[in-house]
C-alpha cells in the first residue's frame, strides 16, 4: 500500500523533473509545481499562523522567499533553510514535490508530528537537517530511496522512536548521522558498517542497549563516535581500536566494562577528545595518552581504574579538561596549563597550598573534593583568576578563609563542606557577586553570619549547616537573594527571630534553621514562600501559634518539622490539606485540642505529636484521649476539670511510654535528610554548570554529547525543587 501510494506521489513530479531541461513550457509548469508546493507547505509548517514567514507571499518571486535558494540553471528550489524561529507547525507531503532539493535544514523551528514519507520523493537530496525540533515516531522507511544523501541530522528530538533501521546501511554516501538525544531503542545494527564513507556516528542520549557490534570497527574514516549515555554493554570491541582516524572518541554514561588497550596512542594517534567516564572500566591508567600531544578532553571518572598516573602527563600541553574522579588513583599530578580538574572521590593526599601555584589562571573548574587532601587555602588562591568552581569540601582543610578569595570574581560555586576550616565568614565573601552555590557546612565556622552576602544576589544554595555561628541572622539580608532556592542554616547557635524579609524568597524549596536558638513566633511572611516543601524549624525557641498560613498558602510542603519548640495552640486543621505532606513533627511543644483526622494525620507513620500533654482526639492508633465536647458554657469549668483529669490519666501514662519510643526514633531519623540529599541536589547544578561552562564538552558538532556519566544521570534540565 505505502509503496505503491509512493511511486504515485513521487511519479507526477519526477515527470515533470524529467522532461525539464529542454522545454521551457516543462519549466515553467514545474516551477509552478515548485510555488504551489512551498505554498503548501508554509500552511503546514506555520500551523496556518498567518504573520509567520512573511517573506513568502506573492509580490516576490519563491526564489527570493527567506530560506529558500533556487538552482542556478533552473528555477526549481534545490535548499531550504529555516532556523532559530517557532514555525510551530508540521512537516507536509507537499515537502515530496519539491524533487529538485538536495539541501533541507529545518533546524530548531518548533516542528511537531512525524517526519513525512514523501521525503523519499526526494532523490537529489544531500544534506537534511530536522534536529532540535519535537519529531516524533520512527523513521520512515522511504528515506532509504534517497541514495545520494550525505548527512542526517534528527539529533534533539527527544521523541523519535523505533530502531535504527538496518537499511541504513545502504546509503553508501552518508558520511555523518546524527541521531542522538532522541527515544531510540534496540541494538545498534552491525549493517551501519557498511557505510564506508561515514565520518561521524553519532547516536548518544538514547536507549541502546546490548554490545557494540564488532563490525565498526571497519568504518575506517572515522573521526567521530559517539554513543554515550545509552545502556551498551560488554567490553570496548578491539576492532574499534582500529579506527586509527579517530579525534573524538565518547562511550561515556554507559554499562562497558574490561579495560583498555596499552597503546592507545597509537591505535589513536589523532585523538582529541576521550571520553569513557561512568562505566564499569577497570584496569590501570592508560599511560600512553601522555604521547598523545594533540588530546584536548580526557575523562575517565567514575570507573574502576587504579594508580599510576604517569608524571608525564604534563607534555600534553593542550589538554583542556582532566576527569579521573571517583576512581581509585592515590595520587594527584599537576598539569600547569588546564582550565578544567575534576578529580573528586580518589584517597588523593597531599597539601593544597603546594598545588595551587603550580596552576595557571585558565583554571576554571576544580573538583578535589572527598580526598585527603589537608593544610590551608593559601592567600595565593587570588591567582586562580579563572576559578568558576572550587570544590574542595570533604578533605582535611583547616584555618580561615582568607579575604584574598574576594579577588575570585568569576567564582559561581565555592564548595567548602566538611573541613575543618575555622575563624568568621569573612565579610569579603559579599564581593563574589556571581556566585550561586556557597557551602561552608560541616566546618567550625563561628562568629555571625555576614550581612554582605546580600550582594551575591546570585545564590541559589547557601548552605551554613553544622557550624558555630552565633548572633541574630542579619535582616535587610537574605531577602535580596531572590533567586535562593536551599537555605540551611541548621545546627548553629543563632539566636532571634526570623528576619520578616525571608518573605521575599518566592523560590525557596528548602528552608532548614533546626537546632539553633531562635526565637519568635513564625513570621506570617512566610507565607510568601509559595515554593517551600521542606520547612525545618525544630529544636529551638519558638513560640506562639502554629500558623494558619501553613495550611492554606503553603501548598507544596513535604516536609514540616517545629518539633522541640514552645509552641502552644490548636493544631489548624488546614494541615489536612497539604496534599504532599508526609513527614509532619510537631513533637514536645504546647499544643492542644483536637488532632486532625484527615491528610497527613490519617497515617500514624507520617506524624510525631508526642511530648504535647493536652492533644485529643485523632486516629485511633494515636492512642489519644477523645476530645469531649463543650455543649454549653456553664458546663465549661466541670469539662475543663474533667479534661486535666483524662489528659493525667490518660494522656500521661501513655505519653510516657509513647515518648520513650518516640523520642529515640525520631532522634535518629532526624539527622537523615540534611547530608545525603543536599549533596546530590548540589551535584545535579554542579555537573549542569559544568557542562555549560565547557561548553557541551564537544567542539563543534554535537548537541551536548560527550562527557563523563554523571552529566548526563542527573543534567540540570532535571533539577526540579
Ligand atoms: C504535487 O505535485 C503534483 C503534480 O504536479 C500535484 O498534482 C500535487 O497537487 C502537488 N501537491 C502539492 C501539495 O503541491
Ligand atoms: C513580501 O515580503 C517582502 C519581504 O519581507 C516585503 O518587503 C513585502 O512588503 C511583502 N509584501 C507583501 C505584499 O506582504
Ligand atoms: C541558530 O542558533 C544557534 C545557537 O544559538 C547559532 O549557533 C546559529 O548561528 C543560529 N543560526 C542562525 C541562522 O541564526
Ligand atoms: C524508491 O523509489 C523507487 C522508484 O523511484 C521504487 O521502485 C522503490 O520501491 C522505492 N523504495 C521505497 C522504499 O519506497
Ligand atoms: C552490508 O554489506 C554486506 C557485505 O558487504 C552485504 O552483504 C549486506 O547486504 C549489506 N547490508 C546492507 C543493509 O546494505
Ligand atoms: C537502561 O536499562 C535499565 C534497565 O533495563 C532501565 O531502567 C534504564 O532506564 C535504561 N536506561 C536508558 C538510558 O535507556
Ligand atoms: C583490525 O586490524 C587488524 C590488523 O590491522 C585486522 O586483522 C582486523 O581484521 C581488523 N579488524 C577489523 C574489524 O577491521
Ligand atoms: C612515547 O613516545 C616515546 C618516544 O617518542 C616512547 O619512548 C615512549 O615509549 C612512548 N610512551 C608510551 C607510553 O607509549
Ligand atoms: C570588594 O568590594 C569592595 C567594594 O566594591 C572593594 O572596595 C574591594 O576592593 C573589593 N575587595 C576585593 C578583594 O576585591
Ligand atoms: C554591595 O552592594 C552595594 C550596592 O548594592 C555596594 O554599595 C557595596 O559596596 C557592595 N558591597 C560589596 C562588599 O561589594
Ligand atoms: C534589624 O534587627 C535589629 C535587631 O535584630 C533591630 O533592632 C532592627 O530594628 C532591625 N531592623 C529592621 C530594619 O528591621
Ligand atoms: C481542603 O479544603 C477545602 C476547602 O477549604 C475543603 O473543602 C476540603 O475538604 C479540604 N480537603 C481535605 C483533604 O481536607
């Protein structure tokens, strides 16, 4: 049926194209074919807006319309080129007639629907681009009757699906196929093989599985490979090591393992770009890189691997970007001349102060942390100009900040968890304007929390978690970190309210001030903060009521904890309705009255009430005393009587037992969220700014390809709070 539909729909065209050259009546009519063609499909492509491509209309000639080129010989169109703009439309059949085209680019227009059949009429067609749009379905098998087609490019789709057919294989003049960042599944087929001519192959972001197909190894042109974040398994084939024309070689982000051959210098002696991080790689460094003079990108993190790192290393004068974290290498090696190290989770040892002169000020992205590295951040950190990221939490790093970092204007993330750094926050920190990820937890900071960090209007993440900071937490301060979305300032000694200007942190996700001294009622400011899902405010001093505002404006809240405070009032019933809630502790305060039923408080698991001597009411599993009603006032004070005496009774004996369980339970579950999440939620920027500000890790060509795995597990486009 499709065939036959085919050869109709391609037949009244190629007639005409047939026939053309000599007559000028074929001209004309074919050309006429051609407008009316191009007519067709503008109605299409733009979804029938009417102000969309206005350059195709009738007081210019088709072969002056916006993207469109005419041949030289004839006026038939042979390109069409659309970029950059939200046609928002479809691909039409009418795209069939258009048989004198051989270059078709409609790159990143906002196109819908599936690619048109009738793209098989097209057999002059060389280059045709439909990447960075929202295609979907499979590809059609009609593309294989475009024999003379050299490049394809549906890279960026999201939502082509189906396998890679195998007839690709066929197309004996395809030099480049891009396919990647779609919703491909299968393995890949060994018949790709067969394109001898092919010098890119690039199929990344998908959902491949099974081996990589010995066969590939026979693509001797080569330049380009990648299939990264895909679920290939096996070992690495030999054949592949053939592919002595390779420059960018990226497996990254998949389930590879064995090891690597000894000479990869000269199995590769052009490589540029190499990229195998996050698989089951083993074995030891591959030591021959050093002789590979022209390598630029080189990660291998989050392998097997194992020391040594040779020290020659350092001829690779051009080598831009070094990932070996999360391996087992034992010991750093220094390459004065890179802009990017990320060499976190290693047992790496040794003094910071002795590395850091040895860098130049291309430094940009460095990545030491979890390793054993100790001593002090030297004043001499200040001719690291270049530092984005400085990540070096989790090593054994002690004394001050020094106000020298002040001259680090370039510095987006300063991660400094989990020293042993000491002395204040130096008020300098308010000069790094661009930050946007501060952490300093898991220190012996003490001293106040600086007011200037008010002009690093940037942040995202602040975290002062697990320190000795003291003193009110400054108002006038945090409000202007508009954009702030983790705020933890937990485990500290600060004392004082809750400045009213955390009301202006309309994306705040996480707010966690538990275990301090603070004071106050709850701000009614805080209803402002519609984002919250997490809002910690146990063990301190707090007092007055549980807001009303918590139930009605704070509607995303998961988790809300003011366990340990002096809060005495009702529990408002609107807590029934936050829908997401799970994790309710409202333990050891003043409450009373009657415990809601509904919501959160319908599962015995997801609330702690105890330590609050007059609650009544509630589930059965509570084990509470029932609520008695007051039926008339002169009644009051003979229920109130009765009240005390229940609530003794009944309350006390078992409130005592319930608290000895309780309270040991719930201490220990406490501490679990801070630690373990925050890393990761920090992680998923960390790696998205890493991936931007090395701009996709590739050169040219790919759409966010290569890289080392974690990137692509937790990329910031998924960074939802
Ligand atoms: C395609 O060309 C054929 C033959 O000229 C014509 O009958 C048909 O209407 C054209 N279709 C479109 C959409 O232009
Ligand atoms: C047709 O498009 C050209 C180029 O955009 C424009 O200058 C011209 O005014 C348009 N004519 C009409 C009738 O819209
Ligand atoms: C389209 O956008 C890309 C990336 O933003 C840019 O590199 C390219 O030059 C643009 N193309 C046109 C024709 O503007
Ligand atoms: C390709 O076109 C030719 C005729 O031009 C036809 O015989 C063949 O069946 C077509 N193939 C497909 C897959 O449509
Ligand atoms: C690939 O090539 C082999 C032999 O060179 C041939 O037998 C096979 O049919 C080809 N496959 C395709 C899909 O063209
Ligand atoms: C890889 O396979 C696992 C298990 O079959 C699946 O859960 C996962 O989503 C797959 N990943 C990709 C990228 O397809
Ligand atoms: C790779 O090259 C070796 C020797 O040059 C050869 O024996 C082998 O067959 C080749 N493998 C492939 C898959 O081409
Ligand atoms: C690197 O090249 C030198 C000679 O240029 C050679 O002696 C050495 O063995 C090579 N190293 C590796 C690891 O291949
Ligand atoms: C910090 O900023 C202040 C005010 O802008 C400026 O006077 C001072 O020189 C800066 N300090 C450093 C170390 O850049
Ligand atoms: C902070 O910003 C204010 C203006 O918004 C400026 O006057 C002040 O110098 C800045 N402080 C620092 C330390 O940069
Ligand atoms: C800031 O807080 C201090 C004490 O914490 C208070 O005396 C002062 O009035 C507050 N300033 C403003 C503008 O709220
Ligand atoms: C939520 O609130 C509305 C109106 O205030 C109420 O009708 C509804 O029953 C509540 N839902 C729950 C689960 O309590």
């Amino acid at each position: 049926m499709n065939f036959f539909f085919m050869i109709l729909l391609c037949f009244a065209s190629q007639m005409l194209a047939y026939f053309m050259l000599p007559t000028t009546v074929a001209l004309s009519l074919s050309s006429k074919t051609d407008k009316l063609a191009l007519l067709a499909l503008k109605e299409k492509l733009t979804n029938g807006v009417p102000d969309s491509l206005p350059s195709w209309n009738k007081s210019l000639h088709f072969c002056e319309w916006q993207g469109i080129t005419c041949g030289r010989h004839h006026t038939r169109v042979s390109a069409l080129r659309l970029e950059n703009q939200t046609l928002g439309g479809t691909l039409g059949p009418s795209l069939g007639n258009l048989t004198f085209l051989t270059i078709l680019k409609l790159r990143k227009v906002n196109l819908y629907g599936g690619i048109p059949k009738q793209v098989g009429c097209l057999k002059r067609l060389q280059v045709l681009y439909l990447d960075q749009n929202h295609l979907q379905g499979e590809i059609p098998i009609e593309l294989s009757n475009c024999s003379n087609i050299k490049v394809i490019n549906f890279a960026l789709n999201g939502l082509i699906t189906g396998r890679v057919p195998t007839w690709f294989g066929s197309m004996m003049q395809l030099t480049k196929l891009y396919l990647g960042a779609n919703d491909l599944v299968g393995t890949i087929p060994s018949s790709l093989a067969n394109f001898s001519s092919l010098q890119l192959l690039a199929l990344p972001e998908n959902h491949f599985e099974g081996s990589i197909p010995y066969s590939l190894g026979r693509l001797s042109s080569l330049t380009y490979l990648s299939l990264s974040s895909n679920n290939l398994s096996g070992e690495i084939p030999h054949s592949l090591y053939n592919l002595s024309n390779i420059q960018i070689f990226d497996l990254a982000g998949n389930k590879l393992f064995g090891g690597l051959p000894t000479n990869l210098n000269l199995a590769f002696p052009n490589l540029e770009v190499f990229y195998v991080g996050g698989n089951q790689i083993s074995g030891i460094f591959p030591s021959s890189i050093s002789n590979l003079t022209g390598l630029r990108n080189f990660d291998i993190s989050e392998n097997n691997f194992n020391a040594p790192i040779p020290l020659t290393l350092g001829r690779l004068n051009k080598l831009e970007w070094f990932g070996i974290g999360e391996n087992n290498f034992g010991r750093i090696i220094l390459m004065p001349q890179l802009s990017a190290i990320y060499a976190s989770s290693n047992n790496f040892g040794g003094a910071l102060p002795n590395l850091i002169g040895n860098f130049s000020t291309h430094l940009g992205l460095f990545y030491i942390d979890n390793n054993k590295i100790y001593g002090v951040i030297p004043e001499r950190i200040e001719q690291l100009i270049g530092l984005i990221d400085l990540t070096i939490g989790y090593n054994f790093f002690e004394g001050t900040i020094p106000d020298s970092i002040g001259k680090l204007k370039n510095l987006g993330i300063l991660g400094l968890d989990g020293n042993k750094l000491s002395g204040n926050i130096p008020i300098i920190i308010g000069n790094l304007t661009l930050l946007s990820e501060l952490g300093l937890s898991n220190n012996k900071f003490e001293g106040s929390i600086p007011f200037t960090i008010r002009n690093c209007t940037q942040l995202q993440l602040l975290n002062f978690s697990s320190n000795r900071l003291s003193g009110h937490m400054p108002n006038q301060t945090f409000g202007y970190l508009k954009g702030l979305i983790f705020l933890y300032l937990n485990n500290n000694s600060l004392t004082g309210p809750i400045p009213s200007d955390f009301g202006n942190l309309k994306q705040l996700s996480h707010l966690n001030l538990s275990l301090n001294k603070l004071s106050g009622e709850i701000p009614k400011d805080l209803a402002s903060c519609l984002e919250l899902t997490k809002l910690e405010l146990g063990r301190n001093f707090f007092h007055g009521a549980i807001p009303l505002f918590l139930g009605l404006s704070l509607r995303f809240l998961e988790i809300l904890d003011l366990s340990e405070n002096n809060f005495s009032s009702i529990i408002p019933s609107k807590l029934e309705n936050l829908t997401f809630l799970n994790n309710l502790d409202l333990s050891f305060n003043k409450l009373y009255g009657e415990v809601p039923k509904g919501g959160v408080f319908s599962n015995v698991s997801s609330i702690s009430l105890t330590g609050n001597k007059n609650l009544c009411g509630g589930i059965p599993q509570l084990q509470l005393p029932p609520c008695i009603k007051l039926p008339a006032k002169k009644h009051k004070k003979s229920l109130k009587k009765k009240l005390v005496i229940i609530s003794v009774i009944g309350g006390f004996v078992i409130s005592v037992i319930t608290f000895i369980i309780v309270h040991f339970l719930t201490r220990k579950s406490k501490r679990l969220p801070s630690s373990p999440s925050l890393r990761n939620e920090k992680l998923r920027v960390t790696y998205g700014e890493l991936h931007e500000a090395t701009n996709g890790f590739s050169s040219s060509n790919l759409v966010g390809t290569g890289s080392f795995g974690s990137v692509y597990k937790g990329s910031l486009p998924n960074f939802h709070y």
